[in-house]
C-alpha cells in the first residue's frame, strides 16, 4: 500500500518531509480496505475419444456435432449381420452340446469307472466352453453399437457415414465431458499459497450478471517443468459453460 512518503517529491509545493493530510487519509483508507485479487483465466475440459471395439460396416449413424449426450446413448452401430451370425451359430453348437451331454447322462447315469467319471468331466468342459463362446459372441454383438461413456456434448463425429468401412484405430467420435469442464488460471508459484480451500471463490464471465461461486480442486503441478502451474476451480452453479470461455477469478482475503 502506498504511503505519505511515497508523495513528499511530488510537484505543489510540499517540502520533504512535509505530507498533505488529504493524502495521509486516502493512504489510511486503503490500508484498512480488505485484499481483493484478481486472476485472469478460462474453461477448459476433456474432450474423449470414443471408437468401435471391432472393424466392420458402419449401418447408422445417430448423432451429430452439437447434440447432447447422456452415458449409454447410442453414437453409431456397425452392421451386425456378421455378429449376429456368429452369435446363432455358438448357440446351436451349445444346444448340440448339451444334448449330448444330457443323453451321456441319460445312458450312463452314475459314473461306475474312472473312464466314465473322466468322460463325464471332458463332456462337462465342452459343455462349460460352449456357454463361455456364447458369452463372447454376445459380447461382440453388443459392441456392434457405439455408446457414449460420458454425459457431454458432441464436438465430432470423426467422419461416421453409412457403408463406411472403419477399425479400431480410426473415425473417432470427440465427446466434450460436461464432468471435466472447470476453470483454469495460470499463476505463479509463488502465488500458489494464496489457493486454499477455506478461502471463497467467485467467477465473473462476460455476459452474465452475477458472480458464480466455486470449488478449489485439487492442486496437480504440472508435468513439464517449464510450464507455469495452473489452478482449477469447480464451478458450482449448474450453468453451461465451454472450454475457451474467458473470465475472471475474484480471490477475497479470508
């Protein structure tokens, strides 16, 4: 805070030593203001990659850049036809499986020889590795169509179109996580004490008229050496906020 001596050289007249009392109260008055910082910053949030399990022929496409997804919403599903085959074809080797070990039963009843408890284990284990083939081409079916992991918005679908041949490792759909949006602000690090949780936080946007309060979130350096530490806040107020949106952290002295 500035001080009366800070002023004794100034132009008007005043020899040093000497202070005008209107400057000497204005000096008062800002020593008893209490400390208000302000850190610049903006949103930012994850985006998630989200792709097929299997390569194949996509068949549909649900979802466009700007829609709003929920956990489990269908993005876009591959042609199932050869998934489902698949699926009908261990279901029937599991029947014939199991109508056989049912008349092995039928006919030798309790196992009388060690042949026969032997041939009744090896019949149990096709029957047990028939069931776990069903589980799997079931799996493979259900992965046919693309979900959403995240409750977020749509930013792109990587190019999706039907009759469009995609793998694993291609065409993925970009998914803003709502969870992950939070504020950001570069500091210094020696500014890094003034964060602590039992201090208040407010954010100002443009265009909004009130100040939004906020979490402090846990302080994580960063990996690169050479980058300036950031600080995270959790905006608690349910607003839509997106990442790039420019603001202003309000720090109040506790």
């Amino acid at each position: 805070m500035p001080t009366g001596d800070a002023f004794n050289h100034l132009p008007g007249g005043f020899s040093p030593g000497q202070t005008p009392f209107f400057l000497d109260l204005f000096c008062a008055i800002m020593n008893l203001m209490p400390e208000v910082n302000s850190f610049s910053g903006q949103i930012v949030g994850e985006i998630v990659e989200v792709r097929f399990a299997f390569s194949g022929q996509v068949s549909s496409v649900n979802k466009h850049p700007g829609d709003s997804v929920n956990i489990g919403d269908p993005l876009a599903a591959l042609d199932n036809r050869v998934f489902q085959t698949e699926l009908d074809r261990e279901l029937a080797y599991y029947a014939r499986v199991r109508a056989e070990f049912e008349l092995f039963v039928s006919a030798q009843g309790e196992p009388k020889s060690d042949s026969d408890r032997f041939e009744k284990v090896r019949r149990q284990s096709l029957l047990d590795v028939s069931v776990k083939t069903v589980e799997i081409a079931k799996f493979h079916l259900d992965q046919s169509v693309l979900k959403s992991p995240v409750s977020g918005l749509v930013v792109g679908m990587g190019g999706l179109r039907p009759l469009l041949h995609v793998t694993p490792s291609s065409n993925p759909v970009e998914i803003l996580d709502f969870k992950s949006i939070c504020f950001s602000i570069p500091v210094d690090w020696e500014e890094i004490q003034k964060f602590t949780p039992d201090r208040k936080y407010l954010l100002e946007f443009i265009g909004l008229a009130e100040k939004i309060p906020a979490d402090l979130l846990p302080f994580i350096p960063p990996s690169d050496p050479k980058k300036s530490p950031e600080i995270h806040l959790q905006p608690t107020a349910g607003l839509k906020l997106f990442p790039g949106q420019p603001g202003k952290l309000l720090l109040d002295s506790v």
